[in-house]
C-alpha cells in the first residue's frame, strides 16, 4: 500500500508495506502513477517527494504476484510511473531509506534529486534473474552513470550508498533521522516565489520523445524474455528460494 500525505506544501508518498521491503504489487503501481499525477500540477504543492517505510525503499516488483503473469502488462505498469514523474510540473525527489532493487530503483532514475542515508542501496537484480530492464532505464541510466550502466546491469549489481553516490545515482547522503526533511527542503528551496523551476524542468529532464522510445525497445526486450520462457523461469527460482 502507499500513504499520501502533505508537509510543508509538499506531497510525502510513502511506501507502505515494510512486511515486504515495500515490494510493489500491480495496484500499488498503478496508486504510485495516479498519486504523483494527482500532485504533479502545482496546484496544491510545491513539489512530491517519494519515500518507504521500514529496511527498504522497496524490493521492486512483488515477484511472488508477477509469476505467471504476463510480462507486458507488468513491465507496462512501471512504464507509466516514471511518465507519471516526467509528466509533472513540480520537483520529484526521492528519499531512498534503504534499499532500492530492480524496477523501484529503475524508477527513480527520471527522479529530479536522489537522496539517500547510509543505509541506501541500488540493486538492479534483473540480469542474472532472466528478466529485462524497464522504466526507460535503457536511456535514463547511461544518462546518470555514463559508460558503467552495461557493467551495473550485466553484473546485476548491488551498490552501497557510498558506491551509488560516487556513480551518480545519488546526489548526496544525509543522516537517516533527516532524509526525508532533507528532500522536502530540497523540494522547497527549488520553488521558492520567483523561481523558473517549471521552465528549468522541461529544459533539462529526459525528453518524453526519448523516453517513450526506450519504453518501446523495453517492451519488445520483455516479450522476448518472456516468450524464450527465462522470466517465468527466473521469476520462479526466485520465489522457490523464499519459500
């Protein structure tokens, strides 16, 4: 589940399913894509920061609920949180708590600001488990970390917060007690009264052209893998290694 609140004139959405590292579930997808819609026109706040609760941002998709399912529709969902993000009109910064995997850290690559605290981590799992990246991070992660992404995505990498920072995937680490205090200040010194952030975001973030491209290679990556049957597979193993 997620939770949306309101400080300082900024939207806090809050993943909320810390039983589950905040794994994200199909609905939770699609109440990630329409609370950031929700928010994202300046009308009610200055700006969104997206955080979770407990050990974890989120553990990505809820493996458990995809197995079996179809592929598309999953990799679909995550498509259109991050056009969610690039469609708003107001900062969006993360606060990644803890640790970040798969599509959940794919997400928020299009983010304006990633914040995190020591216990922060990226995972990008997606590889050596047979599935195929999405969220446009086929563009948006060479965009962060240059020539290193095939390396990040082949190795199935996991980072430490000190790793991701010096990557490029976090812009600065905070003490855990002031993360989110921190993004919402950052939020906050970005739309004080006067200030052209509107304009500076549509100047400088992905442009939605490039991005719907790369959802469209993304798609036909993960029919793909999912047609040569190592997705379900992978996705299987997974969820057999839990219990």
């Amino acid at each position: 589940m997620i939770e949306v609140t309101e400080r300082d004139e900024v939207a806090l959405i809050t993943l909320a399913r810390p039983e589950k590292l905040n794994a994200l579930t199909a609905a939770m997808r699609r109440e990630l894509a329409a609370a950031v819609r929700g928010h994202g026109d300046g009308k009610s706040v200055k700006g969104i920061v997206v955080t979770g609760t407990g050990r974890a941002f989120s553990a990505g998709e809820d493996l458990r609920e995809a197995a079996g399912k179809s592929l598309l529709k999953e990799v679909e969902l995550f498509h259109d949180m991050t056009r969610a993000v690039l469609e708003t009109r107001v900062p969006v910064v993360a606060a990644i708590n803890g640790i970040a995997v798969g599509g959940a850290a794919e997400w928020t690559l299009c983010f304006d600001s990633r914040i995190g605290a020591p216990a922060s981590e990226y995972f990008f799992p997606e590889n050596h488990i047979g599935l195929s990246i999405s969220n446009a991070s086929s563009y948006l992660l060479p965009r962060l970390v240059g020539a290193r992404a095939i390396r990040l995505v082949l190795d199935s990498a996991r980072l430490s917060a000190e790793q991701s920072l010096a990557a490029g995937l976090l812009d600065e680490i905070t003490e855990q007690e002031t993360l989110v205090e921190t993004a919402i200040a950052r939020v906050r010194h970005w739309s004080r009264p006067g200030t052209a952030t509107d304009v500076h975001l549509s100047l400088l973030r992905p442009p939605l052209t490039e991005v719907e491209r790369a959802f469209s290679i993304e798609t036909e990556a993960a029919k793909h893998v999912e047609e040569i049957g190592i997705a379900q597979a992978g996705m299987r193993r997974f969820v057999d290694a839990r219990g």
